[in-house]
C-alpha cells in the first residue's frame, strides 16, 4: 500500500525522440512494485511497499539509514527473497538475478560494484548482457554524456577518483539500454561537483531514451532537485514526498 501525502508531481519534462519511440513508450507499463514484502528471520523490513516508474521517469527513494531502501533495489534485482508483485511492463519479473538482467532492469549496487583490477573497457563489457550490437547505438551518446570514463576506456578502474568510478558504474548499467536502471546510494563519497555532473547525465540519458530510473539516495535535495516525484521510505512502506523542507522531521521521527 502507498500512502500519499499529496498527488502533486515534481516538475516533468518530456523525453526528446521520435514519434515511434513516443508510441512505444506509451505501450510501455513501466516498472510496477505492488505489496512488496521482504523479512529477515523475524524482521519484517519492507511491508508492503508499492511503487512505481514510468519509461523515461527519474523516481526517487529517500529514508533514514536502515529504513530499506537498499533492500528494496536488491529484492527487485532478485538478490534477496520476497513476496508481492514485481512486474515490468505487465510481465512478472523473475526472482532469479540473471533473469532480471536479462529481461532489462539493470542495478547500480551501494558502493558502484566495480572491478577494480580490470579496465575501464573491460568493466564496461561486463554491463552488455544484451548482444553488443544492440547497444552501440547508444555507446556515442554515453561516450558524450560522461567524457570522462571515455577518456580513461584504457585505465584500471581502481585508479579512477569516487566520481569517475561512479560515472564508470552509470556508464557500465547504461550501455544494455536496460528498461530499467535502479540506482544506489550514488552520492556517496562524491564532491558536489562530481555529484552533480553525474545525475545531469543520468536524467539526460534516460529522459531521452525511455529508461525507467529509481534512485535511492539519502540526499534528498538531490533527488527532489533532479525526480519526478520522490517516495520516502517508513515503516516498510512508501508514501509521496512532495515538502524536503523539513528533512530532520522526515527522516527521524
């Protein structure tokens, strides 16, 4: 169940493409969370969350430490056991991780899940769990949307500062062109800067391409900046949070 403070959405502007990309996103459901459940032993740490992003939607999850936010990407990747309904574009999502990636929902995991002994290159070939030619068209607007992980294609990625790895991560969960891409605590560790360019790229690319972004992040300025509408996370279940003046009273009461 959601609980809504308010209906009002966040400003949303509309994803540039063809009229057949337009068409086809209107037949697209998009990523549909209902009654989500998820315990450990006793804990029942997510109660029947309900949630859902659109193609071409930045949606964000905020909440406390410990709230379940994390938990939430990982039981929709099919990384932890869960109980309710999954489903993208009206399709029941697997519970088994391959089968995720395979049908389309990408994750960009708390920490960015890069191997830091391969290459730039090499780590982003492991992000192409579709046949490469199906992603090199989007592979020059990527190059264009982080110069950066560009420049280093040939560099251990264990070598790059916080921001290009993340930029590498975005980089690596874009170049399927999943339909949709979950996306974790990608603040963490960034300089505002380096924060900055990296979510301006992310909402271009997935504006302009129809992919479905859930962002969790406890930087709620940053989200309610940059989302559609933002969901904050109490109590294992979601309502719409539409007011991040009041952060403190959000996140600790």
């Amino acid at each position: 169940m959601t609980r809504r403070l308010t209906t009002r959405r966040l400003g949303t502007a509309s994803a540039p493409g063809s009229s057949t990309d337009g068409a086809a996103r209107e037949r697209s459901i998009g990523l549909r969370v209902d009654d989500l459940t998820v315990r450990f032993a006793s804990a029942r740490v997510l109660d029947g969350l309900s949630l859902t992003v659109r193609p071409g939607e930045i949606v964000g999850l905020a909440g406390r430490n410990g709230a379940g936010k994390t938990t939430t990407l990982r039981s929709i990747s099919g990384l932890v056991h869960r109980a309710g309904v999954v489903e993208l574009d009206g399709a029941k999502v697997p519970s088994r991780p391959d089968a995720v990636a395979r049908m389309g929902i990408a994750h960009v995991p708390e920490g960015r899940g890069i191997f830091p002994d391969l290459t730039v290159e090499e780590n982003i070939r492991l992000g192409l769990v579709h046949s490469t030619s199906a992603s090199a068209p989007l592979r020059p607007i990527l190059t264009e949307a982080f110069p950066a992980v560009a420049r280093l294609t040939h560099q251990k990625a264990g070598r790059l500062s916080g921001g290009e790895q993340q930029m590498l991560a975005l980089f690596r969960g874009l170049i399927s062109r999943p339909k949709v891409l979950l996306v974790d605590e990608m603040s963490l560790g960034l300089s505002p800067v380096a924060l900055r360019t990296a979510i301006e790229a992310l909402v271009a690319v997935g504006r302009a391409h129809g992919i479905a972004v859930l962002v969790v992040d406890q930087n709620s300025r940053m989200l309610h900046e940059h989302c559609d509408r933002v969901y904050l996370l109490t109590d294992g279940r979601v309502e719409i949070w539409d007011d991040a003046s009041n952060i403190a009273s959000a996140y600790f009461e």
